[in-house]
C-alpha cells in the first residue's frame, strides 16, 4: 500500500500548488495546457488500450459494463459526492467548482492503465515502481487541474486511496488467480476509458466517464468465460 500512499501524497500537493498559483496563471494558459494534458492523456490511452490480446473481450467488457455503470449511474453518484463536498467546503466562492476539480481528479487518477496495473503489481508482486511513476505524473497533473478547477483535486487524494487501495488490497486475495492475459485485458478496457477521459479535457466531448468504469472490472471474467468455450473465439 504505500505506493498508494504516496499517490496520495502527491494528489494532495498537486491540488494545492495548483489551487495556491491559480490567481497568476491566466485563463488562456490554463486552458491550453488542460488541451495538452487532455493530449497526452489521450496518447497514454492509445498506447495502453494496444496491449489488449483479444477485441471481443474488450467489446464484451465495455458494453456489459456500461450498462451496469449507466443503470448505477455512477457518474452521477460521484457528482453528487462532489457536491456535497463543494457545500462543505466552499465558502460561497461561486466561481469555482470544487465539484468539478473532484470528479476531474478522481478520474484522471483512477482510470486507466497506470491505474490497473500498477495497483495490480502492488498487490500480486509487492512491486510499487508503477505506482511511484505515476504518482509523480499525478504530482503534475494535478495542479494543472487545481489551476482551473481549484480545490477540489485535493480532495480526490481520498478516491486514490478507495480505488487504488482496493484495487491492491483485491489483487492479494487473487495471487495466483489472475493470467497475463486477464490483467492485459484489464489495461486495454481502462485505457480505452481514459482515451474517453483525455477527449473530455481536450474539450471534444462530455462523456460520463465513471460508468463505463464496471467495464474494468469485468474483463478477467469475460476472459475466464471466453477461455471455458469449447472453441477459440
């Protein structure tokens, strides 16, 4: 766990350098570098969504998945969550969102395949460098996003650790579970979703994100059922 703890760290430092020089950065600046982050986010998708070794089961996963999400509607649920956030803590500043910055944040930190199997690494190899990784670039993102969306990115630092925590914390209980090709299925769905992620922040579209994210989790199911078919599909 403690590259999660780390993630976590650097979670909260991003939201509050970010938050603390939000007032000097002008809006056109922080906007073009949300494009660029929204960018790279995108190239970080691609490159992760190629490593998936079998297309049905990323089809299967994400339509299955998506249902589930949008039924639950869990986008809404952590929109609701962010704004209950935001009444507690914003103390009538209406310009800034801290809903906004929380959903943003969580999303970014947590989907995806740095994500999934660095979490997974942690957990079934005791192997913390992923996480390490992306906690620094979580470090830089971070307050990017804080300086457009303020404080609510610090407060993401609490669904690092539920996500990433019990993402580590399940891995354990599946050592020796779990195949190469569940875990590569598992970082081809939640790269797919963070390419959705990235295209939000660039400002192409307003997906909602959080339900596709049951998607994740069903891909080393889909791959055990497809495995158990008589024929190869």
């Amino acid at each position: 766990m403690l590259g999660v703890l780390v993630n976590m760290i650097t979670a909260v430092l991003g939201g509050l350098i970010g938050t603390l020089f939000k007032k000097g950065i002008p809006e056109k600046i922080t906007k073009a570098v949300m494009v660029a982050v929204g960018l790279c986010v995108i190239y970080i998708g691609i490159d992760g969504a190629l490593k998936g070794e079998n297309t049905l089961v990323l089809i299967i996963s994400m339509l299955v998945g998506t249902l589930i999400g949008s039924l639950i509607d869990i986008d809404d649920k952590i929109n609701r969550l962010g704004l209950f956030v935001e009444k507690k803590f914003n103390k009538g500043e209406k310009k800034v969102s801290i809903a906004e910055g929380f959903v943003t944040a969580t999303l970014l930190f947590c989907v995806g395949s740095m994500t999934v199997v660095g979490s997974l690494n942690a957990g079934l190899l005791g192997d913390n460098q992923m996480l390490y990784t992306k906690a620094i670039l979580d470090l830089v993102s971070g307050t990017v996003i804080a300086t457009s969306c303020g404080i609510g990115v610090v407060f993401s630092a609490v669904s690092v650790l539920v996500i990433q925590g019990g993402i580590v914390l399940l891995a354990e209980q599946l050592n020796g579970i779990l195949t190469t090709q569940a875990i590569n299925e598992m970082t081809c769905v939640g790269s797919v979703i963070i390419i959705a992620l990235g295209l939000n922040l660039v400002g192409i579209s307003k997906f909602k994100v959080a339900n596709f994210m049951p998607a994740i989790f069903l891909a080393p199911l889909v791959c055990i059922l497809l495995n158990l078919l008589p024929f190869s599909i």
